[in-house]
C-alpha cells in the first residue's frame, strides 16, 4: 500500500475516534504528514505507531474496502 491515510480512515481501521487520531497526532504519538491543512498518514507512519503499541496487524489495503484504499 502506497497511498497515505487520512486520520478518519486511521480511525475506522484501528477502531478509534477520529478525534483521538487527531489527539495522537497533537502529542506526536502518530507521526502525520501536514498536506495544506489536512494531516496524510503514511503506511510506515501507521505501522510504527502500531508497532510502538504493540497491535499486531499487518497493513495491506490491496483488498480493503475502496474508502480505505483511497
């Protein structure tokens, strides 16, 4: 997966409040990518912050849903 997230799909796949995505990212728990005004999550961004957390899933978006692929 190639594509970077946004902190509303971040949300949905960890099963987190867009919100606290948002609060992560303030207390640069999430590292983000600052696009215009719009924050872009990286799969490495994503999967380090997973990994830090100790949640074990693998990222691949190749067969998720298409707002997720995105």
């Amino acid at each position: 997966m190639s594509e970077s997230l946004t902190p509303a799909q971040v949300a949905e796949y960890l099963g987190f409040k867009t919100s606290s995505i948002y609060a992560l990212i303030c207390r640069k728990e999430l590292a983000a990518t600052k696009v215009g005004r719009n924050r872009l999550i990286s799969p490495a961004q994503l999967q380090d912050y997973m990994n830090r957390r100790g949640i074990n899933r693998n990222i691949d978006c190749r067969y998720a849903p298409s707002n997720l692929a995105s």
